[in-house]
C-alpha cells in the first residue's frame, strides 16, 4: 500500500492504518517517528506523506480508472473493523487461514502487557466520526484456524470435501476427550512461543473423524477466548459480544462452537465481503464526498443474518478449558 497510491495517482501518499504497520509512526503524534528513523537509518523522505484513512489521496492518473478521485485508505484489518462498524469495547475476529482479532478501544491506545499490539484503527476528516477523529485498536494474531481444517484434508486425508464436515462434526455428541492444539509454528497471541508445536492428544479406541473435527473447532474458538480474556484485562472492559467474517463463518456448527467456548454472542451479517464493505465505508465518509455523515447513520444500513447464542453449561466450559490448559502446556517448548 504505501507504494500503490504513487502508482495510481503520483502522490507518495499512505494512510495511518497502514504507517501504523511498518512499526515506524508514533502512534500518539501520527507522524514517523524520528528516534526510529535515525535507529534504523531510514531517511524520512524517502517515506510517503501520511494522511488519514479518510483523505484525499488524488485522482488516478491512466487506465480506465482515469481522474476517479481515492477518497479511502485502509489497512484490511482495520477494513473488517469499519465493515463491522465497531463500537467502543466491541471485538471483530477475521478467520482466515489464521485469525486476526481486534478490539476497538476509541480515542485511547492501550499498551499491552500481555503480548497484544496497539495499532491505530481508523483517523476520519470530518469531525462527525469521532471526538479527535482518531480510533485505536488492540489486536490479537492466532497462527492457525481453516489452515489447520486444510491440513486434516490434505495432509491426515481425514476427509475429502469441506462439504462433508457438518455430517462428521454430528456424528458425535462432543471432543471424546481429544484436544487439538494447532501450533503448528509456534503459539502467537498471547503466548508467543515459537517452540511450541501441534499436537492432538487424548485419543483412543474409540476416537473417531467426529471427535477430531470437533476439538478443531474448539481449538480455534479457545484461542479466540485467550486473546479476548487478554483484552478485558488490559483494557477494563467486559466484552458482550463477538463480530465475525471470513471463511469459516459459513459454517453454522463452528459459530455455535465459539459462542459456546466465549459464552458470549457470535454476530453474522448478512453481507460477506466485510474488509470490501469497511473500505467503501472509508471513502464514502470521507468529508468532500460525504456520502454518510456519521457511523450511526451506517449502522442503519447493516443486516444481521444470525447471531448465535451459548448453549454450553459452565461445567462444560470448565471441562474442556481445562482440557486445553494442559495439552497447551504440554505443546510449548518442544523446538
């Protein structure tokens, strides 16, 4: 991204979003920071100008795209988070190959204590956006969640289409005491150990496809639930409710699964191209083409498809948590 915008239009231009990833901006001035720059020797002109993620970019300068004005850059995590149109203290989660889990923590970056990164969320230029115009964000980063369903398919040939897995998922009541730990390079957020490895332990004669399959599913909602608890802790507030997109939403036994584990609300939209939707957000809010004035006026515009509730007891919670605790324990430190 920070070279695209010289490509379309001629400006070196970037966002916040996306300057706030090179771990090179202040975060709190929104500039590059100087102490950095010298550390590393990075002169400052060779960087783009950063503007807001609402911002006039330019016009693109050839193609059939000619003299279409860019009004939004974002950086695709914080593009889900507009999609969703996050309030304060509320938490989306992409599932993709991995999981990318942020929480919107409004005008005040959150410094982590437990392995979690402050980033900027979003920076408006209209004053009806927020207080300061500035969103912050804590994001949590899980190394496996459909990478670990694609690696049963084609490395253990568990099964052979994805279609097949609600059928196998029913074929059992529950996990048959397996647990699944999907670290297959290291544990990341909010462990970060890169010695740790996967491991499925508690089999026996018994254990089917089923029981596999479903400790898959409780392990990326488990990790989900380490990294939510991580950010209740360090931003002292109690998250109500999980926003969800990406792949795995499709299915309907892995999203009762995670409500199940986080005993909170799981929330679907209708609409699936989130990071697609955040995007237009961006532009559209962007103070010379004003398509919206406001997120209260986009919440108006959002379908909610499902939102899934937990059908778990606290026993059963309890049962399977501690199930995880120690074959987490037993997968760290093997490299």
């Amino acid at each position: 991204m920070l070279n695209s915008i010289k490509k379309l239009t001629g400006n070196h231009f970037t966002d916040v979003t996306n300057a706030s990833r090179t771990m090179l901006m202040n975060l709190k001035t929104l500039e590059w920071d100087d102490s950095l720059l010298n550390e590393f020797g990075i002169p400052k002109v060779t960087l783009p100008k950063i503007l807001n993620s609402s911002d006039y970019f330019g016009k693109v300068a050839f193609g059939h795209l000619f003299d279409i004005p860019i009004t939004g850059v974002i950086g695709d995590q914080q593009s889900a988070c507009m999609g969703h149109l996050l309030r304060e203290g509320q938490v989306k989660n992409t599932y993709g190959t991995g999981c990318f889990i942020l929480m919107n923590t409004g005008n005040k970056i959150v410094m982590s204590n437990n392995g979690l990164l402050s980033t900027v969320l979003y920076k408006g230029n209209s004053s009806e956006v927020t207080e300061n115009n500035c969103l912050y964000a804590l994001e949590g980063a899980i190394e496996t969640a459909g990478s670990a369903l694609n690696w049963l398919k084609n490395n253990l040939k568990l099964f052979n289409d994805f279609e097949m897995l609600p059928t196998i998922f029913k074929s059992v009541d529950n996990n048959g005491g397996v647990v699944f730990v999907p670290c297959f390079s290291g544990l990341y957020s909010p462990h970060w150990d890169n010695s740790a490895r996967g491991i499925i332990i508690g089999l026996n004669h018994q254990t089917s496809q089923g029981h596999i399959i479903r400790a898959t599913y409780e392990a990326i909602s488990l990790r989900t639930y380490e990294v939510i608890r991580s950010f209740e802790q360090e931003s002292n507030i109690k998250v109500s409710l999980l926003k969800v997109d990406g792949g795995l939403i499709s299915s309907e036994e892995f999203l009762q699964t995670q409500s199940n584990v986080l005993g909170l609300d799981v929330e679907r939209q209708k609409e699936k191209e989130i990071t697609i939707i955040g995007s237009a957000i961006v532009a559209g809010l962007e103070k010379s083409i004003a398509l919206w004035k406001n997120f209260d006026e986009l919440r108006k515009l959002i379908n909610i498809e499902r939102v899934y509730k937990s059908e778990w007891s606290q026993e059963q919670f309890e049962k399977v948590h501690s199930q995880w605790n120690k074959a987490v324990e037993r997968s760290k430190n093997w490299i």
